[in-house]
C-alpha cells in the first residue's frame, strides 16, 4: 500500500520525497530576510516555486533564526493571511502555515492553509487542540528551549535518541487528544538547539528517525551547518550544500525536504530518481 501523509483535502504520495518551498513574509530571516516581505511578492514567490515543482509550501510570518525576538500573534497574523488567501485561491498544493501560535494558526487554516508547521512542537495545548479540531497535516518539529537561546551550549547524551524519543511522544500525545496518525510528520529541528555535530549526527543517522513509522521532514536549507563546512557566511551562497544534504536526505529517509532553492532542489532530485530507477 502507498504511504500518504493526509494534509486536509490532499494525500501526499511518499513514495519519493516531496520538496517544501519556503516563502518567509518576515523583514529578517537569516536566509532570505526581506526578500517577500510584501505580500504580493510573497506570493509571486510561491507560484513560482509551485511552478517549479514544489509540492507544499511553507508560509511563516516570524522568524525563528537563533536570538531573534517573538513577534505578536496579531503581527504576525498581519502577514501570513494575505498570503495564505492568495497562495490558496490558486492551490493546486497544499500550504503550510508556520507558526507557534494558535491564533495565527487557527484563521491560516480557516484561510486555505492544510498544515500546521510548528517549530516548537506542539507545546502549547491550545495548538494541540486547533490540529485536534482540524483535519490538517502537522509537522512536529524538535527544538532545544527557544530561538532567543536554544544556540547557548547545546548539551544532548545522545542527539539522534534524545530527538527520536522526544518527537515520537509528541505524536502520540497528539494522538491520543485526536489528531490522527495518518495526519502526523516529524523534524528533527536542524539548527534549532544543535551544535554542528549535533546537526551532523541528526543527518547521519537519519534512517533512526525514519524508522519511528512517521513521514519526515528536513530543513537544513541555507543554514548555518552548511556555513561551517563551506566557510560561506552568506546563507544566500549556500546553494551547493543545500543541495548536498537535500540528495542526502532525500536518499536516507526523508519525505519532505523544505528549501528556499525549489527550481535547483526538484531538478537534483529529478535526476536523482532517474538514476534510482524511478519515473523522473
Ligand atoms: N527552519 C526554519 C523555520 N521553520 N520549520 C520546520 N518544520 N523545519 C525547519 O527546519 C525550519 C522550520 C528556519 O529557517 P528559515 O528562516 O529559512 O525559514
């Protein structure tokens, strides 16, 4: 039977990984701050990128780059609704909203959006209980603390279990207040609490993560990991190793792999499968 990952009125194949568009309506990502942050060119970005070949995209209206303030849920909520209504008008793919707040959830879903991306997993019960009364996707994502001082000395025994356990009883914590299985995706969190080893380990042994039975994401696009090994400080010039560790991912479990660089990424993975043996 194939393996789908339910997102309201759409069932994702998985059976080769799926590649997120990353649409930032913020003034200050790391890695592409300012370049959407009007929402006409926010969504400009995202049919482009569904033009492309992205298979979701992911709409965020705060930035969650190390050290960065909390934005207010009505700010944010400023930014992400437009986008969503415009990107959904014309959804020929499902749209994520990304966001730790209820409230900006919630109205991006009564908007058009089919999943809920939540960087700091589901913490908030009231988040839990918008996925629980909805039928969207939702991707549990693993975070150290929070994005003013998750980078402060990361310290795990073991990253890849300490995660693994930590995401899989998210999920069933999720299910067990009714958002079903077939609804759920994990993500490791690259960068989110990690040092570069961390990051690396997290890669390396990703069939570990793979293994837990649910759909997996990865984000590792223009971050800083990949600055370390390049000695690139510009996130905008980190195309090569975003690509490198897509193919990686893609290749060692990876269902969804979320990227600025969809043209480049769905092209990489095009070829890639045509080496597999797949249809390309
Ligand atoms: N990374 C960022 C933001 N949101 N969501 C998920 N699920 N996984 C990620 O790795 C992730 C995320 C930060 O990167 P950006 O500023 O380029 O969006």
């Amino acid at each position: 039977m194939e393996r789908v990952w339910h997102c309201g009125r759409f069932e994702l194949p998985l059976s080769s990984a799926l590649v997120m568009g990353i649409v930032n309506v913020t003034p200050d990502s790391f890695s592409d701050g300012g370049e959407s942050f009007e929402p006409r060119s926010a969504v400009e970005r995202g049919l482009k990128m569904v033009a492309d070949g992205a298979a979701i995209i992911d709409v965020g209206g705060e930035s969650t780059r190390p050290g960065s303030d909390e934005v207010s849920p009505a700010a944010e909520l400023a930014r992400v609704q437009p986008v969503v209504a415009a990107l959904a008008h014309d959804a020929r793919v499902p749209f994520s909203v990304d966001t730790r707040h209820a409230s900006v959830a919630r109205a991006a879903l009564e908007a058009g959006a089919s999943i809920v991306n939540d960087v700091s997993g589901f913490r908030d019960p009231e988040m839990v209980r918008v996925a629980a009364e909805s039928d969207a996707g939702v991707i549990i994502m693993h975070m150290l603390g929070e994005p003013k001082t998750m980078q402060a000395e990361p310290s795990y025994t073991d990253v890849v279990d300490e995660v693994g356990a930590y995401l899989l009883g998210r999920a069933r914590e999720l299910e067990a207040e009714g958002v079903e299985r077939e609804r759920i995706c994990l993500d490791p969190g690259i960068g989110f609490g990690k040092t570069l080893e961390h990051n690396l380990a997290l890669l390396r042994r990703l069939p570990e993560l793979a293994a837990l039975g649910y759909p997996v994401l990865v984000g590792a696009s223009r971050k800083s990991l990949i600055g370390a090994i390049l000695g690139e400080p510009d996130p905008r010039r980190r195309l090569e190793g975003s690509l490198a560790i897509a193919a990686w991912a893609a290749s060692h479990g990876a269902d969804v792999v979320r990227v600025h660089d969809v043209n480049e990424t769905v092209r990489l993975l095009r070829t890639w499968r045509a080496i597999e043996g797949e249809s390309a």
